[in-house]
C-alpha cells in the first residue's frame, strides 16, 4: 500500500540520520524541522483522506482496521524517532518567537488562560465553559492515545485535569517545568498523589505522540475565539483530529 510504503521510506531515512557520525548541527536541524513540519504533515493530510473512507456509514473489516494500526503505528515510529534524534544531537523544537509569526494562527493568551483553570468553569453556557468542555474533550483523547487511565473514577478525573494543563501549557509555549509543577500542585491540593516523574513523562509523550490532538485543539481553540461558536461546533470542525 502506498501509504506504508511512504512511511517505510520516511523511517528508513530517519533510521540512516540517527545512526550518522559528526553531522552539520544547522542542516541537520533544517532537515528536520522540514520533514516534521512538511512531509509528515502531508503524510497525515493523506491518512486522514484514508479514514474517511471508513466514515461513511460503515464499519472497516478486519482487513481494514489491520491497515489502518499499521498506518497508527508507523507514524508513531516516525515521531519517536524524531524525538531520539533531536535528544542525541541536541536539536531543539522551533522557538516562541518563531512559532508565532503567523497572525492568523495566532491564540490569545487570555483565552488560553481559561483552558488552564478547566474546574474553575461554574457555568458551561459561558465562554469559560465552552473552552472547558472542548479541553476536557481532547484531555481524554490524549490519554487514550498515550495509553494512560485507571478504574478508579477519581484518579481517571485527576488524569484527565494533568493532562488539561500539559496541553493547554504546550499550545501556549509555556516552559514544561512549570506546565508539570502546576499539575502536581493541583493533584495534590486534592489530597491525591500522582508522582511528578509520571506528569513529566505525560509530558514528554503527548509531544511525541498527540500531534493530531495538539492540532486539534489550536484549531478548535481559534474558533471559539474568532467565531465565538459553541464548543460543540468547534470539536464538530476537529472530529477527524481525536
């Protein structure tokens, strides 16, 4: 299949770049940034053209859904080892000021502000409220593509409120160490334990491996704040992305 085919390329390439000796840091640097923020997004353009196919009324066979973990698979593959490149030669993600030069794209911080507060939000009817309910919303995503949950309701909620922060601390180019510092601070202001290495790691994964909820959710995010739409439109706009 020419999907897989594609990203078998990509991780071959990625493979050959980790195993060089003595590379040029900046084109190095160049390089990845254009296959991360390029080719893998137009990669992902066409998986997403690949599942709607399958949201057309009808469930995929056995067949089917074999593919579409194998494609889930590879692209997790593929992030994985542009997160061990960029630790081994010291490659750091695009900065706050470079990320913010395109004015449409851009979020305001107070409205961000209220996604970093979700169980402060008394009235769902309100603007407050609708950014709770499309945070909470792709919170639970998140986690299930990380593989992080628990039986216990309580634990589950606290999960669901750390990974609230780290998302809303990553659209917001706010430092990790503090992202991962105001979580532990509100799980254990409920009296609740949820060790900080875990919360770092969350962290960590969710830039690895929740770029499509991290999209998402500057997306539905911009149109709350440029449409004031409610919070069921803007995750209506993003469903592909969860």
């Amino acid at each position: 299949m020419e999907l897989i085919d594609k990203y078998n390329s990509l991780i071959e390439r990625l493979e050959e770049i980790l195993h060089l000796e003595n590379p040029d840091i900046n084109n190095l640097s160049t390089l990845i940034e254009e296959i991360e923020n390029e080719e893998l997004m137009q990669l992902e353009e066409e998986v997403d053209k690949y599942y709607d196919q399958f949201c057309d009324g009808k469930e995929p066979d056995k067949s089917e859904l074999k593919i579409l973990s194998q494609i889930e698979n590879m692209k997790d593959k593929t992030y994985e080892l542009i997160s061990v490149i960029r630790e081994k030669f010291g490659l750091e993600y695009m900065d706050e000021d470079e990320s913010e030069n395109v004015d449409d794209k851009e979020i305001d911080d107070d409205s961000i502000g209220q996604l970093c507060s979700p169980w402060n939000s008394e009235d769902n009817e309100s603007e407050q409220g609708q950014y709770t309910i499309v945070l909470n919303i792709i919170a639970k995503s998140a986690l299930k593509k990380i593989d992080v949950g628990s039986d216990d309701t309580i634990i589950m909620n606290l999960l669901e409120h750390v990974m609230e922060i780290i998302l809303a601390g990553i659209l917001t180019k706010e430092k990790e160490s503090l992202t991962v510092a105001k979580a532990f601070s509100d799980v254990m202001l409920t009296g609740y334990y949820i060790p900080k290495e875990k919360i770092a790691d969350m962290c960590k994964q969710v830039r690895e491996k929740c770029h499509m909820q991290l999209m998402g959710l500057e997306i539905a995010v911009g149109s709350l704040q440029n449409y004031h739409c409610g919070a069921e439109a803007a995750l209506s706009q993003i469903a592909m992305f969860l």
